[in-house]
C-alpha cells in the first residue's frame, strides 16, 4: 500500500487521455465533429486533465459548479476546489451546439486536435463576478482578469477526453511527469512526505534556501516548474530549466532533489492558485507545498503572504497536504549566510535581495549578479540567454 497522500477527493487518479491504441481511431472520428478553438489557457488545462493533474474532475465545469467555485471554493457536491476550471465560445458557436452533442476542442494557436467533449451545459456568466471572487480584482491589468475577460461569451460544460498532450512529452522528455508516474518515481525513492516547490523562474538563493529548509525536514523536495505559457519578459522554460539544474547539481545532496514541469498555465491569482497549486500537487503525490512570500502573485494585487494566510481559512478536510510557510528569505552580510526574517535580527540595510525585474535589468544589461544573491553557475546560463536577445 502506498504511503504518499492520496490524490484529491480520496479515490484513484483520474487521468482523462485516451489509451494510445485507441487515440488513431478516435481522431479520425473527432475530425468529423464541430471544432471549438480554445484559449492557450484553455489548451493547457485540457493538458492537466490528460496528467490526472485534476483529479477527481471529468471535465470542464457546469454553471452550478462555477458559481460555487467562485463564492465557496468547492463544487456544487461539496468537492473542495478553488479555481473555476471553465471552457468558453463565441456565442454563435455556443447556439449552433446542442447538449449531449460531442464536439472537438482544437488548440487555438496550432489548430491541433486535443481532446473529445460531450456537452452537456452551455451557460452565459458574469466575467465581473468571477473576477472579483477568484482574483479579488476586476482590473484588466491583472493578466488573470484580462484573460477571462477576453474569453468568449458562452462555457460550456461537459466530460473530457483527451486524444494529445502536443509536443510536451518529447520536448520536455524527461521532465514531463504525469501524476501516475511522480507518484511511482517517489515511491521508487521510498519517500512518503515530499515538498514541491512551484516556479516559474529560475531559482535564486532565496529560492534554494526555501528547498533547503524543505529537504531537512522531508524525504525530498519535487522542484515543479510551469512549462505552460507565461507572460511576456518571463524566462523561458527551456533556459529555466538548464540553470535550475546547474543549481541542483553543484548546491543539493544527490537524491534529495527531483526536478520536473508540468503544462499549467499560470493565472496570477496569488492566494487562489495557491490553493490550486496545492490540489495539484496533492494529485502528484506531494504531502507539502512550500509557500513563500507572493505565490502565484503578480504586481501589488496581493500581500507579501496573502497565499500563506488563505490556508488558514479552510475546512480541516479540504486538503490532505499541507503548506510550509516559510518567510521572506535573503542573504544577510552580518549573519554571512541566508536567513529569513524569522531568523535574523539585523537591519535591512545588510541584506541582499533584488527583485526579479531588476534581476532582468542587470541581466539584459550585461551587469554581474552579486553571488550572495544567484550561484554563478545560473547567472552564467541566465547571461547567455540574455545575450541571444540582444
């Protein structure tokens, strides 16, 4: 019997692809069904569907599910779940389509076909009112808002199939694990309680501190980095992952350590896709989720902990795992070695801590990054990439 937590919801993991020797024959049917294009949001939810990385969910949700999702964080029977997971179209679309009709969802941006649904709801909802629950926010500037503001009109609700998870497997070959076989590889390791640490960035020493503290007091931290689409000046996933690797090789214990990517795409939602994050790894068979300061944020829409609190606020069986709230880390020079502001009594004008964006200005500038701040080994990679922009 295994001894990682269980996926979401109590039961098996639900992993909604198609087995491969079926897959042929129902594209060449999927071919002759109506074609609804999706959003590259859309796309990369229909690829956590394929993982089983949304577990115990069959598909997008129905209007009486959104709606809850949206004021009570759970579904309408009672699942916690924080994050509506929603498939829009263009009203003329949405008119053309009726209930229990199978329709083809098609990546908007490659045309590919990607899965198989049934529709079984077609609703209109008020973006605004989604918005201000998921994102407490309505300004178009949060990227999360913009994007569900510029959906189409109608969601429509139904069971999902997937028939392809695109080009991740082989591209990412390697560090594209599905929930079934992280599950596998930590019980290989023997391990039973093991941190994920979310990024899309490549981690710096505060980050590497957070794993660190992780490692002392689990059987190992997974290192799950967004290979979905991020917004524009974000580093891609490709150099991400060279640099986090240089940093496990030369800085971590070998076998203390698993780096992976999985296809989400982020919607900046700070406290809520906290929690999501959190279900999510739940399903990969993480015990613990490492929450530092700002996850998942974006600008000064959120606290510095907003995402830690949030926890705080949750029935005691709405998830099996469970956060490490670690606090804002930083090289401090009197303490010569990281700490945190738990940790270390001096003021700020001794500690070393730069913010992304201007993490990217020194980078694009050709400026050297302090070693108490990045391992020169990841700033070399990072100046290389940064040198291919120019």
């Amino acid at each position: 019997m295994s001894k990682l937590v269980p996926p979401h919801g109590g039961g098996e993991l639900k992993a909604l692809l198609f087995p491969v020797i079926e897959r042929a024959e129902e594209l060449k049917r999927a071919k002759t069904l109506k074609k609804v294009p999706m959003t590259s949001r859309e796309t990369s939810d229909v690829l956590m569907f394929a993982m089983g990385a949304y577990t115990p969910l069959d598909g997008f949700m129905g209007e009486a599910d959104w709606r809850r999702v949206c004021v009570e964080m759970e579904t309408d029977d009672g699942l916690f779940w924080p994050i509506p997971i929603t498939l829009s179209a263009a009203r003329e679309l949405a008119d053309s389509i009726g209930i229990e009709e199978k329709v083809a969802l098609v990546d908007g941006e490659t045309d590919e076909i990607m899965a198989i649904m049934e529709v079984t709801e077609k609703y209109t909802i008020d973006k605004d009112f989604e918005c201000a629950h998921v994102f407490t926010t309505t300004d178009i500037g949060h990227p999360g808002v913009r994007k569900v503001m510029e959906q189409g009109e109608v969601n429509l609700g139904g069971v999902v199939q997937v028939l392809s998870e695109s080009e991740y497997p082989v591209k990412y070959k390697g560090l594209y694990l599905r929930c079934a076989e992280s599950r596998a590889l930590f019980a290989e390791k023997g391990w039973s309680r093991v941190a994920a640490f979310q990024t899309r960035n490549p981690m710096h020493r505060s980050h590497e501190h957070l794993a660190k503290i992780a490692v002392e007091v689990t059987d190992g931290v997974f290192i799950h980095q967004v290979l979905g689409k991020l917004k524009a000046g974000d580093i891609p996933a490709e150099t991400r992952t060279k640099a986090i690797q240089a940093m496990i090789d030369n800085y971590f214990v070998p076998g203390t350590v698993i780096q992976a990517g999985y296809p989400i795409e982020m919607r900046y939602g700070g406290p809520r896709e906290a929690l999501l994050h959190a279900v999510i790894r739940q399903n990969f068979g993480c015990s613990h989720l490492i929450v530092g300061r700002d996850h998942a944020g974006v600008g000064d829409y959120y606290g510095p902990f907003d995402a830690q609190h949030i926890f705080d606020t949750l029935r005691p069986d709405a998830l099996v795992l469970r956060p490490f709230k670690i606090d804002i880390t930083f090289y401090c020079q009197k303490c010569m070695g990281m700490a945190t502001g738990k940790t270390c009594p001096h003021d700020k004008k001794h500690h070393v801590s730069i913010s992304g964006t201007k993490q990217r200005e020194m980078l694009s500038a050709g400026e050297d990054i302090p070693p108490e701040f990045s391992r020169p080994e990841v700033v070399a990679i990072l100046k290389d990439y940064y040198t291919t922009l120019k």
